[in-house]
C-alpha cells in the first residue's frame, strides 16, 4: 500500500458475527476511541444480551436488517458457509452508499459470491482478510490487541472505489495493523499454502493417532513439538471445513506438491538414505530460521 493517508471516517459501524474476528474489531474500535455508534448483529438473543454485557457494542441484534440499518460501514465476520445470506441481507436493509467489507480467509470465492448478491453495491465492497487469529471461537474469544502489528490483505475488485478501499485500510491501521493490496487469486495462493494446508495436516496427523487403538498411550506421551504442530488442530472443524473447499483449488495444488515431498522423504528413509534425508532436514531448518528471525533449538 502507499504511504498516504487514509481516513476511517465511519460514525456509524456494524458488524455482523461478533466471533474472534468480529469481537477482536469491536474491542480494537473501541479502544482507538471511535466515537460513532458501534452495533452488532448475532445469532440469537442471547448472544445479543451477552455482547453487550461484555461491552463489545452499543447495541446488538439477532437479526441482520436491523442492525445494518442505519450503517455507513458494515463489517461481515461470518464464516463462508453463511456469507450469501449475509450479503443478501445487506443489499436488501443496508444503505445504499454504506461501505461493505469482509473478513474471510479466501478471496476469490467471496468476491463471486460479493458479484453475485452484492452487484448493485461492487463500489462500496471491499474484500479484506486479518493475517491473525486463535484457535478459539465465540463472543469471549476476542481481544484487543489481535491485530496489533498484524498483516491485514485487501483484493479490491477492479469494481472497488477509492473512497470504501480508503475507509477500509483506514480502519485496519486504527486497529494497529499493516495493510498489504493484492489480487484475490495470489492471496489465495498465499494463504493455502501458509494456513490452509497447516490446517488440514494438522487435523489428518492428530486424527491418523487418535484412529489408533493405542492412541490413549500416544497422546499421553506427546511432547511440546506435538501440542505446538497440532494446536490448530483445536479451530472450528466447520469452519475449516468450509474453508478448504471455498478454497479448493490451491489447497489442491499445494497439498499434492506436498504429498509428492513427503513420498520422497519417506523413499529416502526407507531406502536408509541419510544424507537426503538430512538435506530436506537442513533446507527446512534455514528456511525456517530465516522466517523466524532467529536459530531456535528442538525442545521436544
């Protein structure tokens, strides 16, 4: 992105799904002193009571029309699977001129999605994804400093105005992140390969243990490089579910560049072959320390 200024000038914000994401922006918004009115839109009454007893917004629905009303800014923190319903509540009660900007971990399955329900409204939305989260899930789940120093990627449409993209980044560097413009299939290449694929391995290894008929004694003796590899194995099963298939495609390519390494590395131990075997091992390692920043040693 450019060094330009840009202006989060929204008075009046809703963000529908106040989940990590939705909760952790309700809590950032907060805290930068927003002084608008900041309203939420839940899945039931109960949910709506309890977001504002945490004082998440000032006000919170369970249904989307009311609290899109009156928006000039609306945040959709929704998982893939509820997004056209989302969006087709947005184009039929949202202002016409209201800012629309989403969350979500793929871009080109949104944007299709933004075309197809959004069409009137392809000015004002902009398709956003926070380089950020846990593997928790709910309204307690958020936290202020979630996107504190964090990457967040905008793939504005070549429909996208330069006053929503503008609101839009503005809001992210509020909440103390650093914005990155791409195009929606790169990103999605990206993020297959640096989320999507470490999720899917995640799930399979802590699955091909748990299918084993000593898998008691397994899990008893795993050490800390097991927890840290397979804590995303902890996320939303749905929500990943969803979010691999919205991705198909690249999690495809990558997963099967994968599979064809691993079926090298395993001829290599099978074949008792050290020095192939330590040379995926090395290149990993570099790889890994120049990411990182710095050498780390095993502690497991």
């Amino acid at each position: 992105m450019s060094e330009k200024k840009h202006f989060f000038n929204a008075k009046h914000v809703a963000i529908v799904g106040l989940g990590l994401i939705g909760g952790s922006m309700a809590r950032g918004i907060n805290r930068a002193g927003f002084r608008g009115t900041l309203v939420g839109a839940v899945e039931t009454e109960a949910d709506a009571k309890r977001a504002l007893t945490l004082g998440l917004v000032d006000a919170c629905h369970a249904d989307i029309a009311t609290a899109v009303a009156d928006a000039d800014l609306v945040i959709v923190a929704v998982p893939p699977a509820a997004l056209a319903t989302v969006f087709d509540q947005i184009a039929a009660h949202a202002p016409a001129d209201a800012i629309i900007t989403d969350t979500g971990s793929s871009k080109q399955s949104v944007v299709r999605l933004a075309e197809h329900h959004l069409s009137q409204r392809l000015v004002h939305f902009v398709p956003g994804h926070p380089i950020a989260g846990t593997e928790n899930q709910g309204l307690e789940a958020g936290f202020t400093t979630l996107f504190d120093g964090r990457r967040v990627i905008v793939t504005p449409t070549d429909a996208t105005g330069a006053k929503a993209l503008d609101c839009v980044v503005g809001l992210w560097k509020e909440l103390g992140a650093s914005v990155i413009e791409m195009e929606a299939a790169r990103h999605d290449e990206i993020l297959a390969a640096t989320s999507h694929l470490p999720h899917v391995l995640a799930y399979a290894l802590v699955d091909t243990l748990a299918t084993r008929s000593e898998r008691q004694e397994l899990f008893a003796f795993a050490a800390g490089g097991f927890a840290d590899f397979t804590r995303i194995a902890s996320s939303d099963p749905g929500l990943w579910r969803d979010i691999v298939v919205a991705n198909r495609a690249p999690v495809l390519d990558v997963l099967d560049t994968y599979i064809d390494n691993l079926k090298h590395l395993r001829a290599a131990i099978d074949k008792d072959d050290h020095a192939a075997i330590e040379a995926v091992f090395k290149r990993a390692k570099a790889a890994r320390d120049e990411f990182n920043g710095r050498p780390e040693e095993s502690t497991s």
